[in-house]
C-alpha cells in the first residue's frame, strides 16, 4: 500500500468510528494582523475593539486564543499592551506568533500562560525557541517543516517529529509543553484534490497524528484549519473545516486553530464534544482532558 492510499485508508476508519472521536482544545484565530480591522485596532490601541473581538470567540466557545501580529517591529511592540487587554478579561491560554521570542520581558511577565506558535523544525530556529520556552516556562508549537521547505510525506514529517522530540529532550523541555503540528496543506495538483476528496492533505496529517502518538504520548499536536483552504471562496470553508475537524477529532488532535465565530464550524465542534459524552456514558466511562469533563 502507498503512502497515500494508507493515508486515505486511514481517513475511511476514522470516518466510521464516531467513538473514536476526542475533542480537542478550540482556539479561536481572529486576532491576526492581516485582517484590516485587527491591525487598525493594532496600531490606534482601540482596545474596546480587541476587548470585544476576545469576547466574542470566548462566547462562541473558544478555549484558547491565537494571536498573531505578524513579525513587523511595530507590532511587536504593541504585544505588552495585547496580553494586558486580554489578560483583563480572561485567563485562557494565548497561542502567541513566534515575535514574542523578541519580547523577553512578556514572556519574564506572563511565559507559562504563552504558547509559543510556531518556529519550524530547523534545528537552529527550533534551538532558540526551545531555550526560550524552557527558561520561561511557556509551550511550543513546532511545525514539521524544515525552513523555507514544503510539506512533505508522512515518512518525513515522522522523520522530523522524531528530530523534535530529541531536540527537546536535549533542551529539558517536557514534552507535555510540546505541539507538533504535521501542517495541513493545500494540494496543487487538481487531481489530488479529487483523490482526497476536497480534503487536500488531511490524510497523510490524521495518519501523522496516531504515528506521534506513539513516538511518545505526552507530546501533543495541533492544526490550524485555515492552513488547508487557502484560496477557497468563502462559502465553501465552513463546510470544509467541519469536515475537516471531524476527521481531525477521530485522528484524536489535541488542539485546533479554527474560525470560532463560524456558526456551523461550532456546530460541528460541539456535536463532536457531544458524540465523545454519549459513547463515554454508553459505557459507563467519563471524559477528562485539559479541555473539561463530559457527564
């Protein structure tokens, strides 16, 4: 069997087995400098608008929040003042692009509330942000991509994941602070887009998640949604990133990067949540992970 008729073969088993379904921390992503609204409220320092934006994903169910300010200096230097009004109203963990690495005296203040996202996995990137979450206390996401490289096969990305994970363990860093993420991706070739049906590379990544799994299974791992639908006309993303989170949830990801105030995408989120609490009461079992407890 292939490469990617395995990852496919895997995908068909995770879509049968509702059972098997996890749910995985939400973290809401609109907080990004590329969004015109975000980066005006970003650089005139409106905080109602940030306030409002952190409320709205926290409602909609949001259980982490991704900021990302992009790597400009200016914006970088309004991270001090981003924590603070987030800090404010909530205490949930803050998925923070990798220019906080430059912004010492945030991670000295608030490191074991940051997650670091993300370096990639060349060695001397990956070097610096291990030291770094190590001696401040805070995670890591860690993109299985050498620098500048594309995603490859599911053989490579274990390749990296195992490299990781060696680096880490070098560095001291507890693999429960680590996020691998195996990077979903847009196909280029039309015909694969067919193959996968619509999914462009989500089943060498659901395949990718079980083989970290069980390289060591106190590292988690994680997907950003938006990452598989660039390029995509609107109306077709929610129905995308549902199935898409589905097929994640059976693959058993630990966290996901997703459009919170998407309707239907949290729809889909919470009938998954739901499925998990139904089949652990079939059978006389309960949930608890980082993210709540079913009953």
């Amino acid at each position: 069997m292939t490469p990617d008729n395995r990852a496919l073969h895997f995908v068909a088993n995770q879509e049968n087995s509702i059972a098997s379904l996890t749910a995985p921390m939400l973290i809401g992503d609109a907080i990004h400098v590329l969004n015109q609204q975000v980066h005006r409220s970003m650089v005139v320092k409106d905080q109602p608008f940030l306030t409002g934006l952190v409320r709205k994903q926290l409602a909609a169910g949001a259980q982490a929040l991704a900021v990302n300010l992009g790597p400009g200096r200016e914006m970088g230097q309004r991270t001090s003042w981003v924590v603070d009004v987030i800090r404010d109203h909530t205490d949930v963990p803050l998925f923070f692009s990798a220019n906080i690495l430059a912004q010492e005296q945030v991670l000295q203040r608030c490191g074991p509330q940051v997650v670091i996202n993300a370096v990639t996995a060349n060695h001397d990137e990956l070097d610096r942000a291990l030291r770094a979450a190590n001696h401040y206390g805070s995670g890591l996401v860690v993109l299985l991509v050498r620098s500048g490289g594309a995603t490859a096969g599911i053989d490579d990305r274990i390749r990296l994941a195992s490299e990781v994970l060696e680096q880490a363990a070098l560095r001291g860093l507890p693999f429960s602070r680590l996020y691998l993420d195996p990077v979903l991706a847009c196909r280029p070739d039309p015909a694969a887009w067919y193959v996968s049906r619509g999914l462009p590379d989500v089943g060498l990544v659901v395949e990718a998640i079980d083989l970290i799994r069980q390289l060591d299974n106190r590292v988690k791992t994680i997907v950003a949604l938006g990452n598989g639908s660039e390029g995509m006309a609107r109306e077709q993303k929610s129905g995308f990133h549902g199935r898409m989170l589905t097929l994640l949830a059976g693959a058993g990801i630990d966290a996901v990067l997703l459009n919170c105030l998407d309707n239907k995408v949290m729809r889909t989120a919470e009938d998954i949540r739901s499925s998990r609490c139904r089949a652990d009461g079939a059978g006389k079992a309960r949930m608890v992970n980082a993210h709540g407890v079913c009953s």
